[in-house]
C-alpha cells in the first residue's frame, strides 16, 4: 500500500512540474528589456517600426525621430518618478488628486501626440497610424483584464 502511495504522489508531482508556466513570456519580462534600452534607442526602433509600416519619407522620420524621443525621454523620467514615489511610500496608495493629476497629464499628451502626428502623417498614413494605436490600445486593455483577473483568483 505505501510503495502505491508513493508512487501515485511522484506522479502527480510529475505532473504538476511538467506544466509549470513558462515565465518569460509575461509582458512585465517586455518590458524589463525595454528599461534596459536608452530613450534614443527606443525612440530609432520606434521610428523605423513605424517607417515600415506607414512607409515614411525622410522629412517624416526625422519629425517623427524627434517626437519618439521626447516621448520616451517623458517616458524614462515618469518611470523613474513612479519608482521613487514607490519607495517613499510602500504602504500607502497615491492620494485620488494625484491619481487624478496624472491621468489628466497622460491624456493631454495623447491629444497633443496625436496633433502632432496629424501635421506630420499624410490622411492615409494617419488613417492607418491610428489603427495601429487602437490595436496597441486594445492589446492593452485585454492584458490588463486578463491581470485583473488572475489577480482575483
């Protein structure tokens, strides 16, 4: 009876290790090798993404060059921001006015990036520059239900 016990207790921790998530697959792990890029590195891969996609003349890559890297330099520093606060305050959450603030903050640069854009992109390009950012967008919000999710399991 014991060498059957045993030997069903090995196989079912058999099978619990053998389905072990991989878990360098999570977004979190994206976007760790991110932080490790520099805003101008991230700003030229950005470019030449959209470059590709939306077939940018040379004029256009340079305005949109400059437009990425004030975006990722804006990017770099609210990280850093959001770490230090961190710190600052383990066990308390931010205030509602700063949560607030920082939503409004984070929409007044999409509308202003996005008038950017609209003087920089031809009609179709922008067209199409759009539905890329509602795809992102999309992307986005299923990873964060899913989040949410397993956060409530």
């Amino acid at each position: 009876m014991k060498k059957l016990f045993l030997i069903a207790l090995a196989l079912v921790t058999l099978q619990v290790s053998a389905q072990h998530k991989r878990e360098g697959d999570k977004k979190g792990d994206k976007m760790e090798r991110m932080n490790d890029y520099t805003p101008e590195q991230i700003a030229e891969l950005q470019t030449k993404k959209m470059t590709l996609h939306l077939d940018l003349n040379e004029d256009q890559q340079q305005k949109v060059m400059a437009l990425n890297l004030q975006n990722a330099t804006d990017r770099k520093a609210m990280i850093e921001a959001k770490k230090q606060m961190a710190k600052k305050s383990d066990d308390q959450e931010m205030s509602k006015e700063d949560k607030l603030k920082m939503k409004n903050d984070m929409l007044d640069k999409q509308i202003a990036l996005k008038q950017k854009m609209k003087d920089i992109l031809d009609e179709k390009q922008y067209a199409k520059w759009e539905e890329m950012m509602s795809k992102r967008g999309e992307r986005g919000r299923a990873y964060q239900k899913k989040k949410m999710h397993k956060k409530n399991d």
